[in-house]
C-alpha cells in the first residue's frame, strides 16, 4: 500500500518529534542532580513525546482507511494519567523526607503548617 | 516504495527509544533513592507503550495498540500502588 507522500512526511517528521522528546526526558531523568527536578523531565517530555508517536499512528491508520480508536483512547489515558503519578510520586518524595541538592539541608522540606 | 521516508523515521525513532530505555535502565540501577527508582519504571512503562505503537505502525496492525492500552494501565496503577506503599505503608487500605 502506498500512502500520501505529504502523509508520509507528517508522520515521519511526528515520529521524529516524539523520539527526540523521549530521549530528551530520559537524558533529563539521567542528567539532573535533585529528585525534585528529576521529576519534571520525563512527566512532560516523555508525555509529549508519546503523544507524538500516537498522533503519528493515527495519521497513518486514518490514511489507510480504519479510524484509531484505541491510539486516541491510548493517548487522552497517557495525558489524564501522567500528571496523577508525577503527584503521587512528588507527595512520597516529601513524605520520606528526600532532601533537594539546590537547597540546604537544613531546610530542605520546610515543614507543613498543621491544620488550625 | 522500498525505502520510504516512513520506514527510516520509524528506524530512527526505534533507535532513540531504545537509548532512552537504557539510560532509565541506569537510573533504576544507579538512582539513590527509592522514588528515583519508581520514577524510572514509570518512564519505562511510558517508554515501552512508545516502542509498542511503533510495532504497530510498521506491521500495519491495530491489536497492538490494544496491547499498549494495557500496559499504559498496568503502568499506571503499579506507579499508584508502589506511591501509596512508599506514603502509606500499605498499598490498599
């Protein structure tokens, strides 16, 4: 089967687009000294990233004739979900006291004011 | 259409997943804490649903994808029940 050649270039240059994003989150997840910063590079870039690769399937299974159902409901999934997790690993960081290597240690996790 | 542009995207992409994937391998090796290892194998989970719809793009299939809906799932709630066992001590209460 032949596609559009202006289809073709769309999805490749999404495919690329993702992939670079993804790289750029997992380079992120490496190269940052401090978990609180190491938390905000793969939820948006690989979020975006994997976005990219379905936005690019289901270009090419529209142009092939079958509408992409499960890729839509992958994504809209993947971007509902992604920000749940960052929230809940973010709160289990505070809660074991993970201290940031930006800041003092003294002051690391400053302290929750109580309920009054 | 021997070599299509297509094909060489999804190579290259294939290739950057791939390193991507190693390099969260080596903070789940390396990380210091254990939340740094929780957010590796969320990376990776998100990662492999990437790699997953590749497959699927290149072998022309649509019961790929379903497979990629479940691990995003699988993904998804072992990263919540992993988070609320570090908070929580207890994974359902």
């Amino acid at each position: 089967m032949t596609l559009h050649p202006l289809i073709e270039w769309l999805a490749a240059s999404l495919l690329l687009v993702s992939a670079f994003f993804l790289l750029v989150g997992a380079v992120g997840l490496v190269r940052l000294p401090d978990f609180f910063m190491r938390l905000h590079a793969p939820t948006k870039a690989s979020t975006l990233g994997v976005g990219g690769a379905l936005l690019a399937s289901m270009l090419v299974s529209a142009a092939e004739g079958r509408a992409g159902f499960a890729e839509l409901l992958i994504t809209l999934f993947v971007f509902v979900t992604a920000p749940v997790s960052a929230n809940l690993m973010a709160q289990a960081a505070l809660h074991l006291r993970i201290s940031g290597t930006a800041t003092e240690p003294g002051d690391a996790v400053p302290e929750r004011a109580g309920p009054p | 259409m021997s070599t299509s542009i297509l094909a060489l995207a999804l190579d290259i992409a294939a290739g950057a997943i791939s390193l991507a994937m190693v390099l969260c391998g080596w903070r789940l090796i390396r990380g210091p804490h254990v939340v740094d290892r929780l957010l590796a194998i969320d990376t990776l989970y998100l990662n492999a649903v990437a790699l997953i719809v590749l497959l699927g793009i290149r072998l022309h299939t649509p019961i790929l994808f379903e497979a990629a809906l479940v691990v995003a799932m699988l993904g998804f709630v072992s990263t919540v029940a992993l988070a609320r066992y570090l908070t929580r001590g207890d994974a359902i209460e």
